[in-house]
C-alpha cells in the first residue's frame, strides 16, 4: 500500500479507541508495532481501571500515517479499533493538557457516512493549520454523521466556517459552525 503524504504534515502522535477494556498494554503495543517503532504507549483508563483508549508515540511521522492508513478498523482483542492523528503537544505544554490540543474547534454536521476523518482533515486544513481532526463512532465503527475540526488560530476556523457552511461534500450538504463548550 502506498502511503499518500505530498504536501501534508503529520503528528507521530496516535490516538486509540473502541478498545476492548480489559487489553493490556503489552497486546496494544504488539498490535500498533506493525506500523513502526513505537516510542510511548499510554494506555488511558477510566475509574474503575479499565482501558478505554491508548495514545502511541511513534518514532517517525510516517510511521504514525502507516497506522492511521493499515491499522484503522483492523480486529484486536473481538474489536475494531478506531484511530486517529493526535496533536503532539508543545514542549511548553503541561502534562495536563497533552490530549486536549489548543486551539478553535468547528462542528460539521450532515456528514456523508462514507467521508473518514482524514478527507475531513484534508478539506478543511486548506483555511489553515488544522490540529486534529475527529469522526465519532457507534460501537460497531460506523460513523455518527458528525466530526470535528481543530484549527491553530481562531481566524482560520472562522473563515473554514464562512467558506464551507452549506456547500457540498461527498454528496450531502454540509452544516458548519464554531462547536459549543
């Protein structure tokens, strides 16, 4: 499989979900290590100290594109898993706030099914540098119809809001709007 990556810049930050909660880090790690070296393996757990995701530091970006590209919906432990381009976080940056990237978040609503976060990523990332990009899921990997785009600066969310709002993307009609905390 070629690796398209003309022109485009990625994270080698990774982030993992729809993990089965009872995988442990070492299948994860065994998993994501067939896309490239994987530096840091974090696996996230709610309070109960079950895993409910994983963020992967990878050696090099295109490693993290081999991820995103071959391992994306592949079966672990009985589930498909769901990945997603991570923003890494600024040396600056406090431990806290590493998995919620700065920056100006858009809602886009009426999504065709079919679109995946990175042709998301992709239209939009032409108003300006975009942080991370996110398509949800229903348990079963399908997308709910909505995603999310995060811009570096504000100015860039407003004009991909002013440009994009009700134009045409894969067949529907988008509905594009700043998204409410």
């Amino acid at each position: 499989m070629e690796l398209k990556t003309e022109g485009m810049c990625y994270s080698r930050r990774v982030q993992v979900t729809n993990l089965d909660p009872e995988v442990t880090w070492a299948k994860v790690k065994e998993f994501m290590s067939a896309a490239g070296k994987v530096l840091k393996l974090e696996l996230l757990k709610d309070e109960r100290g079950k895993c409910k995701g994983a963020v992967v530091d990878f050696e090099c970006q295109l490693e993290a594109l081999r991820a995103l590209q071959q391992l994306e919906g592949v079966e672990l432990v009985g589930r498909k898993v769901a990945l997603r381009e991570e923003a890494e976080p600024s040396r600056s940056r406090s431990p806290r706030r590493r998995r919620s990237p700065s920056g100006t978040q858009v809602f886009v609503g009426n999504l065709h099914y079919s679109v995946t976060w990175q042709q998301l990523r992709d239209v939009f990332r032409v108003h300006g540098p975009v942080l991370g990009a996110y398509i949800p899921r229903t348990r079963d990997s399908r997308s709910r119809g909505y995603g999310f785009i995060t811009f570096e600066s504000a100015s860039d969310a407003q004009r991909a809001i002013e440009t994009l709002h009700d134009t045409e993307l894969s067949g529907r009609r988008i509905s594009v709007r700043l998204q409410r905390s």
